[in-house]
C-alpha cells in the first residue's frame, strides 16, 4: 500500500509492487519463522485495513510503504519457535512479498493434511471456512427443515454457508451478482434457489417468492438494501448471523436500514462475530468438513490468479464482484 486511501473504492494505483534485495535469515533469537509464500487470500476486511482509523477498531491499518499483510498459505524456511520447523507448511497470517519475516505467531498454524489443494487453506480450509462454520453452526444453531437465506452466496464463506445449510436439512436460498453465479448456487453447490440481486427490482418481492412462509436464519454477507428487505421477511424468533457488509465497505456515507425495529416485533437474535474468536474450534471444524470434501460431498470454487503482480487487483475485484468462487493469488506453487 503506497498511502491511506480516504472513503470510496480504491484504485490498484494505490497499491504498487516493489523489488529490493534482503538477506533471507531469521535474526539471531528471533522467535519467529521465515517462510516462502506460497498463496493469498484476497479477503473484503482488507478494504479496512487501507484507510487509517483509530486502534478501537478490531484490525489494524496496514502500515503505507511496507507490505499488505493477509491470510495465506506458507512453506517454513527458518524457525526460531518450537512450534514449527523446516519444511513446515502453514497458513495464516503472511505478508503479500515473495518471503516473509513472521515475528507474531499468533495466527499462524501448521497444516495438518496435504491430501486437498494446498490452495484450499486460503479458502474453506482456512479462514473463510472457519467463518462459515462458526456464523452458522455456533451462531445460527440451525435445525432440520429451517429456511435460510444466504447473500454474496457463492463468495468464499457464502458458497460453504449454503451446503453447510443443506447438510443440517435446511431449505437454502442464495442472491448473487451474475445469471452464472446463480447458475453454480443451484447446479453446482445444491442451494434450493437462487436469484441475481441486480435483476430484481424490488428486494422484498423476491424474498417473499422464494420464503412465503419467511426466513428462519439470514447468513448476512452484503448489508445496506439486502437487510432491509429481509429483516421484513424474517420469522418470528429467526436468527441473523451478521459476517460482513460488503455494500457498505467503500460507501462515503453508509445508507440507512429502515427496517430495524424488526428486530424488536419479530424477536430476532442478529449477532455479529469475528471469526478470530473461534479458531480454538478448528480440530471440531476440520473434522466435519475433511471427510466431505474427500467424499465429494462439499466442493469448493476458487477463482486463481497467477503472480504477486496480479494481486491488487484481484482485491479489488472483490468489490466489483469479479471473482467468482474464492480469490486466491499464486506466489509460488512450491
Ligand atoms: P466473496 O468471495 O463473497 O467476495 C465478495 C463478493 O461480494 C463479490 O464477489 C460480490 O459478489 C459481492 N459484492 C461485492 N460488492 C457488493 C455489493 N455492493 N452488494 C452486494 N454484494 C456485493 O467474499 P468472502 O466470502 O470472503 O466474504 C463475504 C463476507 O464475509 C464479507 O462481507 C466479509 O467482510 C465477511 N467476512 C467476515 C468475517 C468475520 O470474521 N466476521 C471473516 C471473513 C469474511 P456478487 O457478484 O454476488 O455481488
């Protein structure tokens, strides 16, 4: 990142790619790991991280002139921690360079089974897989034969939410940007229906056409219009699992919800969660969705862009919707 970037959307000029020379050696006593990156996340949190704000907010800035930092997918060359050794593959928190000098550990984590893409520790393996998991089960607590409703659906989390809603017996529906996302929602990842949110000119009527009875849980991904149209279609005693609001990321002023005080008539539980919070649960998740995926049950949709060159703008093309699947970059494939 060159300088903060004020509201609005930012532009891949604000972003460059630089080339120095550096030694590739752990300090002495460091206690932290040298690693080759391999893959990167591309994640619409970042979006806040370009923009200076105080330290109350949950993540920090990115520091201007020094490497964007995100979740990623790494080979240990060095380590001065227990934890990890040589040869160590790993994801977590790298930074967007060839090589990286991790002295925060914290979120970092070694990969227990490389019988999957590698790649798939940036996406249903990694954060984003944990963030469907803990929105839905731990948030939600869905039952058998409920109705939810999931937005930015066949994004990285939403893609997930969905068949993690029709394992647990649930009618699911999905809105996306594009006739093709609404075509994977339905023929690829088994969602009960689906429609594209830019062709629909009343939000509410078409909620009410695919949930006349209402929505049990939303999966809130998008925020602003979308919200307000489902919290009137909510039933009594529903659940919102509020993830992110992607429609409001890189607005001047955020728009208004009119339809709030649902929440008091209709009883709504609608909590917020950062995902961070529960990566203790991680062995629990893993041990539902490793065999899924090795059987078929679960699959997974990523969008891959070659080169750490190509990186900025494949972040940004979050926000136009131009990534169809998870947004991963490839550093290096070894
Ligand atoms: P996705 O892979 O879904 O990519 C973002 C998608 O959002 C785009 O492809 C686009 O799809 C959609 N989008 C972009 N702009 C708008 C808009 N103005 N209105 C509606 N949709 C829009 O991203 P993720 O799955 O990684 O993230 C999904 C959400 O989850 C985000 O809100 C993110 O911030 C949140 N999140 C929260 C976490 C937490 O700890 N709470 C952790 C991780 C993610 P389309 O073509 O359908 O418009």
């Amino acid at each position: 990142l060159k300088e903060y970037v004020s509201a609005g959307l930012p532009k891949e000029s604000d972003m460059a790619v630089v080339t120095t020379t550096t030694k590739l050696k752990l300090p002495e006593g460091s206690g932290g790991v040298l690693v080759k990156n391999l893959y990167l996340s591309c994640d619409p949190y970042m979006r806040s991280r370009m923009t200076k704000h105080d330290s109350a907010s949950y993540v920090d800035p990115f520091n201007p002139g020094e490497p964007i930092s995100g979740f990623g997918v790494a080979k240990v060359l060095e380590s001065g921690d227990a934890k990890f050794k040589q040869g160590d593959l790993v994801w977590g928190m790298i930074g967007w360079e060839e090589y990286s000098l991790i002295t925060s550990i914290q979120y970092l984590f070694k990969i227990p089974t490389t019988d999957v893409p590698l790649s798939y520790y940036t996406g249903i393996l990694g954060m984003p897989g944990m963030t469907a998991y803990a929105g839905f089960y731990e948030i939600c607590s869905p039952k058998k034969g409920e109705t939810v409703f999931v937005s930015a659906a066949s994004g990285a989390v939403g893609q997930l939410v969905g068949q993690f809603a029709k394992l647990a017996g649930c009618y699911v529906v999905g809105s996306a940007g594009s006739e093709d996302k609404v075509d994977l929602l339905k023929n690829k990842f088994g969602f009960d229906g689906a429609f594209n949110y830019k062709e629909e000119p009343n939000l509410d009527a078409a909620l009410k056409r695919y949930f006349p009875e209402g929505i049990d849980i939303y999966f809130e991904n998008v925020g602003g219009k979308m919200l307000d149209a489902v919290l009137l279609n909510m039933k009594i005693g529903g659940r919102i699992s509020v993830c992110g609001m992607i429609s409001q990321y890189n607005l001047v002023q955020p728009e208004g919800v009119q339809n709030l005080m649902y929440l008091v008539s209709k009883q709504l539980r609608m909590e917020g969660f950062l995902v961070t919070k529960y990566f203790p649960l991680y062995g629990k998740f893993l041990e539902l969705v490793l065999p899924h995926i090795k059987e078929g049950k679960i699959i997974y949709v990523e969008d891959v862009v070659e080169g750490l060159e190509n990186a900025p703008s494949a972040l940004l093309g979050l926000f136009a919707g131009r990534n169809v699947g998870k947004q991963v970059v490839v550093v290096s494939r070894e």
